[in-house]
C-alpha cells in the first residue's frame, strides 16, 4: 500500500498520540510522569500540546501525517525559525498526580544542554514517530524527506534532538552530532539514563 503524506487535522491528534504511544511504549516520557495520574492524563496533556502549537504557533509548526489508507501510520512535527520576539510559552495545566518533578528536571536539563548551541535560523524536528508495525517500510525516511524539502527550499540548516534508534536514521540525511545528553532517572525508580543526541544539518 502506497504512503501519502499530508498536513494534519485537528481531528488527527488522537490518533497520532495513540500512534506515538505504540511506537514509544518504553520510553520514560510516557511511564514515569504518569504513574499516579494514569494514562487519560498523560492524553490529555499531549493532546493539549498539539492545540497549542496547532492553533497558537501556526504557521511556525507544521504538523505532518502518513497514512496508508485511512490509517495514520507516521507523524512529523516540525518548527520553522521564529521571527523578531518570543512566543508566549506554553502553560498547561497538568492533571492531579502527575510527577511534576519528573518534567522539572528532564525539561530543565535539555533546555541547558540547548542553549548552549547557537540555534538562531535553525528548522527543528520536534515530534516524529512511526507505528511498529510500519517501521522499516520506508514511512520514516519519506517524513523526513518532506520536511527538508521545505528546509533546503529555504536554504536552512536544521536541527533535532535524535533518540538512540531515530539517530541512524537522521544521519543517512546529513545529520552531524553536535553533543549527547544523559539524564539520570534514578530517583524516579530503576530506570535507565535517559540519553539523546543534538544533531544538526547544514544548509544545502
């Protein structure tokens, strides 16, 4: 069956969490925030995420879908360069139980680790996730493809912060490592570090 990409619908954002959610089942996003609140909730954040950005940061993020057929089997999330001025920030309201310590500490340690890069015109990959069962099908390099043809159409260099298995991927398309983080999750129970890697395009 043949993959279309498209824009994203706001009718789209339950599946694509839903999507997110099989593709990510172990990662620490998902399990730690969320223990005592439950899974309705980490939902309910997400997906008030996406209307942020979806309705309060558009057109500076993109949202973009694969499908085969009526199925939602990819999704692509990406920002284009912020003009003069910063955005207002995003304030959600977390549901009761959430491990706020959780996001004070993975949030704040990647916003430090980020600024120490010079990321002014810089695109970024933000959000991106293919369905198990469509891994390895060719989903993931097609969403990315279409996300540097607006980048290289604009002559940009971009970014993202890469996983351990999404970072083969990225650097098939160009994707130089600029530095790794490693969050100790220790004190949320025994969990691995939680490790990325910041990587970087050059403008072609």
């Amino acid at each position: 069956m043949s993959i279309r990409i498209r824009t994203a619908l706001k009718k789209d954002f339950l599946a694509m969490h839903k999507m997110d959610l099989a593709a990510n089942a172990t990662h620490p996003f998902y399990i730690i925030p969320w223990k005592t609140a439950g899974v309705g909730a980490c939902e309910a954040f997400i997906l008030d995420r996406y209307e942020y950005l979806y309705h309060s940061r558009n057109p500076e993020y993109t949202f973009l879908v694969a499908t085969a057929g009526d199925e939602i089997v990819g999704y692509l999330i990406y920002r284009k360069p912020l003009g003069e001025g910063e955005p207002g920030e995003w304030n959600p309201t977390f549901p009761n139980g959430t491990n706020l310590n959780f996001f004070d500490k993975v949030f704040g340690e990647v916003k430090a680790a980020k600024k120490q890069y010079n990321l002014k015109g810089y695109w970024e990959l933000e959000g991106f996730a293919v369905h198990p069962n469509w891994q390895r099908k060719g989903v993931g390099s097609t969403l990315v493809n279409k996300f540097l043809e607006s980048v290289d159409a604009d002559h940009a260099k971009c970014c993202v912060r890469a996983s351990r298995i999404g970072k083969s991927l990225y650097e098939k398309f160009g994707f130089k490592m600029m530095g790794v983080v490693s969050i100790d999750l220790k004190e949320f129970g025994d969990y691995e570090p939680y490790t990325t890697w910041d990587m970087q395009r050059e403008a072609v």
